[in-house]
C-alpha cells in the first residue's frame, strides 16, 4: 500500500533562514512518482516538481531544491532564503505508474516565515 | 482554456439536505477525482474515474456518490448531509495515463453542514 509521511506538521522561520520540509513515502512498486504541491493562503493547489523513480538527481529552481533519497525512500524539499511569501502549506504526494493510479498525499507541513 | 472549476465556491447545508458539487474540466482528461480536505488530514480521495462511464472508490467514499457521463463533468453528490462532510472538496484532472502526470486542481468549494 502506498503511504506518504510528512512529519513536521509546522514550522517556523524567520525570512532568510533556510529550512527543510520532509517526506518519507512506502510504495511495493519500482515504478512510481513524487510530487510536491503548494498552497497558499489563498487556498489552491499549485504543483511545484514531479519526480520519478528512476531519477534520483537533485533538483535546484531558483530558492528551491529537492533531494530525492531512495535508500531512505524520502523526497525532501529545501527553501533557501525563506520569504514571507513562502509561507503555506506543502503536501508530498505519491503516485504509481498504472493507469488509473490515485495520487497519495501527506498531509501537509505548515510553514509560517515571518519578517 | 478554464481548466478545472468547480461550483459553488462555498455552500451552507443542514443535516440530511442533499447536493450536488459540480466539477467540469475543458482539456479533455480522462481521469478526474475527487479530493477533500480536513485540517491535519492532508487531501484524501473520495472517488475517482478514468474515464466516461468508469468510477471507482477511494479512500473515504462514503456518504457520496460520482457518475461520469462526459469527459468533461464529474459531479459529486451528498445524498444526505451530515456535519462530518463539513470540509474543502477538490476535483482535479490529469491526461490518461499512468501516475506520471500532473493533476490539475479546481479551486475548491467549501462545504459547512449544520
């Protein structure tokens, strides 16, 4: 069965610092996708990276990056230089490679930057 | 392209009154779902369908019911409300296929029974 595990269920920063959301996901299959969706105050979803299995490089956009571990089957996601605007909440979200497949969430960090 | 939208964006319900949140999506997905959202709970699925005719249960499917007659519409029905559905409902979309594709989010309705 597929499990997705986000442990931090808030955090806070103050702009500037670094921080790191976790995300740790079970899955039987080899085949499978991970993703990170935001959502802001404002209350939709926006989807931020797709990851396969089979490509365990990091991934940097701008602020962002994302480690991608499968010997600790955990897809971390790292904001640097943390601004006000950051502040949501991120879900991790697993999916296997069927057709027909549901997508599996976490449920959620809260990060909260103040200024 | 509107892509996926959802009605009402809010809706006030009593206890045992029924409804209907519609969902409709223009970029010809074949697989839609519904989602709801509880504070600490994440989004978990209620039902889903691959396809016109098709749906299948997810994780919480009680209490409602999903039909597909088009591609384009998937609504979701409370047959008789009950304040534990107070919640955000989400529908998404994504192109057939596997898990590989993005899923595209609606706006989200929110739902208070009484």
């Amino acid at each position: 069965a597929q499990k997705v595990t986000q442990a931090q269920t808030e955090i806070s920063v103050v702009e500037k610092e670094d921080v790191t959301l976790d995300c740790v996901y079970e899955t039987r299959d080899t085949t499978y996708y991970l993703f990170w969706y935001k959502q802001p105050p404002s209350g939709e979803l926006v989807f931020l990276i797709r990851r396969n299995s089979f490509d365990e490089q990091n991934e940097i956009s701008g602020r962002y990056s994302w480690n991608f571990q499968k010997s600790t089957s955990s897809f971390n996601f790292t904001i640097t230089a943390s601004q006000v605007v950051d502040s949501a909440v991120y879900f991790c979200a697993l999916s296997e490679a069927q057709a027909g497949t549901a997508l599996i969430f976490g449920k959620g960090t809260t990060l909260s930057v103040s200024s | 392209n509107a892509g996926v939208t959802q009605t009402p964006k809010f809706q006030v319900l009593k206890t045992g009154q029924s409804m209907t949140l519609q969902c409709a999506q223009d970029m010809n997905h074949e697989y839609m779902s519904w989602y709801r959202q509880d504070p600490g709970m994440g989004l978990r699925l209620i039902h889903y369908s691959v396809g016109a005719g098709i749906t299948d249960q997810g994780e919480v499917p009680n209490g409602y019911n999903v039909s597909r007659s088009t591609t384009e519409d998937f609504p979701l029905r409370l047959l008789s409300a009950a304040p534990s559905q107070t919640s955000v409902y989400f529908c998404a979309s994504r192109p057939t296929g596997g898990g590989y594709n993005e899923q595209f989010f609606g706006p989200g309705t929110r739902l208070t029974v009484l």
